[in-house]
C-alpha cells in the first residue's frame, strides 16, 4: 500500500465506527448529527487557526511520506479532516455512554475536578509562558474550563469527563500512531519537553479543550432544538 495514504486511513479508521454504529436503534446517534455540524464548524475554525500559526511557526510539521500532499493554508488535507472525525468520533463515545450507563457523578466531586483543571492549567501556562504549543493549550482549555464555571451551559460535566475518559484509550492509538512514525513531528523547544510514551504532555490538554469546546456546542443546538419544539 502507498504509505502517503497512512494520515488519511488514520481519519477514516476513526469516523468508521462511529458512522455504522450511528444507526444502532438505542443510540440512534444518526439523529443527532444536524446538532454536531454547527459546532464542528466553529470549533474547527478556531483550532484550523492556531494549527495553521503552529504550522508556518514550525512548533509541528508534516511527514510528506504519510499525507497525500494535497494542502489548504499549509494545512494538509488530513489535518483538517481530523478536527472533523476525531471531534464526531467522541461525541458518539458520549453518546453512548449516556444511552448504556447511568452516569450521575457526584456534582461537588466534577466542580472540584474542574477547578483542580483550571488551576493545573494556568499554572502551568505560567511556568511555560515563552513555549508557544504549551502556553497555547493550557490557556485555551483554562477560558473553556472557567466558562463552564461561570456561565450555565446545557453540558453535564461529569458526562463529559466520563467521555473524555473513554477517549483517551483511542486517543492513546490514534496519537500514538502519528507521534512514532512519526506523521507528525514536534519542536520540543515549544513544548515541556515531556512526552507519554511519544506523544507531548500537551496533548491531552489539547484532546480536552478540542471535546469539551464541541460538546458544549453540540448541547447547545441540541437543547435549542427541543426547546424550541417545546415552545411550538
């Protein structure tokens, strides 16, 4: 097989599931795709944006052997499909998870989970301020984090670090695959320098924000969806 199909077999293995499973008659997660476009859509711009900065930067850079050449804004094609498959690949996860378990997590409990997050985050931004990636995404997960504090969301919180749970596990393959070929390579002088196994510390930080950010928008439409079938 040419292996300059490798990044784009990645996205497909990723959506693959997540799509033939979509029509499973208790999840029934087709029905709630028109409510995770919007919020692929925003959210996708936000972090095309940065990823675009981190690009022409040099804090990453592509393997060509593994992509397909074919670029938008020195984005390869694949890399603007991952903040498509892998965003609808974990909101499925939730999906699930609220379909096959009862998950009522103490509220005190994932308030503390939550500031314990915030309070990690800003200070590691603190301790890495001259680091672009890493100062980037504990800055950005620590706004959505505070937000979710502040202002009333239709999120569950404790549903939503039950998912991300979950997602570490494919996160783990999916990153682990593009950080040891590597498809993706890192400038270490950008980050902490500290990496599970081959993939940076940061990463689940940018794993989170990249999630919550998307679940918030996604029960955003989704509750105005129904309340505005309530209010008809």
């Amino acid at each position: 097989m040419d292996k300059t199909y490798t990044y784009l077999l990645i996205n497909i293995a990723t959506i693959f599931f997540p799509l033939v499973l979509s029509f499973d008659k208790k999840v029934a997660f087709y029905k709630s795709w028109k409510h995770i476009f919007p919020g692929l859509l925003l959210t996708g711009l936000l972090y095309l944006v940065w990823d675009y900065v981190f690009t022409i930067k040099n804090v990453w850079s592509f393997n060509d052997d593994y992509i397909l050449g074919i670029k938008f804004f020195d984005l390869p094609l694949e890399e603007i499909l991952f903040f498509v498959t892998v965003p609808f690949a974990c909101i499925f996860i939730y999906e699930c998870l609220i379909c096959y378990f009862k998950l009522n997590i103490n509220a005190k409990l994932v308030r503390l989970i939550t500031v314990f997050l915030l309070a990690l985050s800003l200070v590691l931004a603190v301790l890495f301020a001259s680091r672009l990636y890493s100062i980037i995404n504990f800055l950005t997960l620590a706004v959505i984090l505070l937000y979710t504090l502040t202002k009333p969301t239709a999120l569950d919180m404790g549903k939503f670090y039950a998912a991300y749970a979950v997602s570490l596990l494919p996160f783990y393959i999916v990153n682990g695959i593009l950080t040891s070929i590597p498809i993706v390579s890192y400038d270490n002088t950008q980050n902490m320098g500290f990496r599970v196994g081959t993939i940076p510390f940061e990463d689940h930080f940018y794993s989170m924000s990249l999630i919550l950010l998307n679940l918030i928008f996604f029960e955003y439409f989704r509750s105005k969806k129904q309340n505005g079938k309530l209010a008809a």
